[in-house]
C-alpha cells in the first residue's frame, strides 16, 4: 500500500493546484480524479450522446476504456489509445463531465483505475469522493473548500487572463449549479469524510494551504 493523500471538496477550490504542489514535494505522484471523468465525457461527446440521455450514457460506459500515464510528470489522459489531455478542460466537456458522474456506471468504471494506482503508489488524489469511497484509508484526507464568490472569482480572473469575455455572476451561478449535483446525487456524493480536515481556502494563499497539508503529511 503506498501513501495516500485524499483532497477533495468543490470545484474551484484550488483542488489541484494545492495537490500538485503537496505531490511535488513529497515526491508523490498526483493525480486527478476530475481528469478521468472529463475523459470519459469526451467519448460521450464524440459519441453525440446529450447530457439528459442517462441510459444512452450508461450503455456507452462498456466501450469508453480511460488511462492515465505520466510525461514529464505531468498526468496525460487516454481515450481509447487516444491522448485526449488537451481537450480536458474544455467548457462542454466539464458540464458533460458534472452531469455524467452521477450515472453509476461511469464511476464503476472508474473505481478500480483509481484505487489500483493508489495501491502500487504514494499518491495525492484529488476529487469529490476519495476520502469518503476510493480510499477510505487514507493516510491524510482534507476536505478543501471556499466560498461560492470566492471560487467564482478565481474563476473570472483566469478567464480574464485568457481574455474570455464572462461574467462574475455567470460563473458563480454555474459553481453552484455543479455544487449542487456533487452534493445531491444519489451515489458518491460530495461531503466532507468523518476523519477529514477542513481546510477553507477563502483566505488563505495557495503556499500557506500547501504548508498545512505538508504539515498533516508529517
Ligand atoms: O474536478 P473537475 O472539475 O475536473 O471534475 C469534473 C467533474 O467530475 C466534476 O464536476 C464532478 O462532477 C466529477 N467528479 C466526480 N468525482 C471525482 C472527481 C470528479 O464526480 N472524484
């Protein structure tokens, strides 16, 4: 059994970057649970299957195989064989990706992929149901949250960056309309582990969050 570090908490909350960076200095591999379901959301958009068609989805799991492999240390995607990384964070495929989570099938899917690599590794895993499902023994579990304006803003700000025209409002009503599926459906939901540390990151830096769960990793 390797050394499991489990994040998880709502989107936007600073999941991965804080994760990447714990991986980096305990010399861990990262990775992100997120990823995998936006790569099996990319089939289903390939595939032409619309959001509300869950038994469509459902049926389409049996041929959608996700892997994951690591280039320059950074966790590529595979479809099929295909590198998909590059398309993973595109806007359709995370709205495809918050609504198909829900279907039992996809995270079957995903479930043993998940625990197998935290087995033969040490491992920062982040996600929404790695403390409370994937690996309920975890060596370290953080539940890592902030505000929906706060998430919303970092949000609006790296989409300035890229000079995408948005909306703050806009983003902050989506946030919380993937929120709410996270937390309210039926299997895996989103919530905080029994034995997990909350750690609210609305005003804290990504250093100062970073030195709190090396700290736990002690
Ligand atoms: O974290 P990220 O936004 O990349 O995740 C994409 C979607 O995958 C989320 O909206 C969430 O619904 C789902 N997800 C999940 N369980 C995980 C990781 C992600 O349901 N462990």
């Amino acid at each position: 059994m390797g050394y499991n570090v489990a994040i998880d908490g709502p989107a936007g909350a600073g999941k991965s970057t804080i994760a990447k960076r714990v991986a980096k200095e305990k010399g861990f591999i990262y990775v992100d649970t997120g990823a995998m379901y936006r790569g099996m959301a990319i089939y289903f958009l390939e595939q032409k299957i619309s959001p509300d068609e869950k038994e469509e989805i459902a049926k389409a799991c049996q041929n959608a195989e996700v892997s994951i492999a690591y280039e320059d240390g950074e966790q590529q995607i595979y479809l099929n064989g295909k590198n998909v990384t590059a398309l993973l964070r595109k806007e359709e495929v995370g709205k495809m990706a918050s609504i198909s989570s829900a279907i039992p099938e996809v995270r079957q899917k995903l479930l043993s992929l998940q625990r197998n690599l935290a087995k033969e590794k040490d491992v920062v895993m982040d996600g929404r149901d790695i403390g409370t499902n994937i690996l309920p023994d975890a060596d370290v579990k953080v539940y890592l949250t902030a505000s929906s304006r706060t998430r919303a803003n970092r949000r609006y700000l790296e989409l300035r960056e890229k000079n995408v025209d948005c909306n703050l409002d806009e983003i902050e009503r989506e946030i919380i309309a993937r929120d709410e599926r996270d937390m309210n459906r039926e299997i895996a939901p989103l919530k905080q582990a029994e034995d997990a540390i909350l750690i609210d990151s609305s005003d804290l830096s990504i250093e100062e969050v970073t030195e709190k769960i090396l700290e736990l990793c002690k």
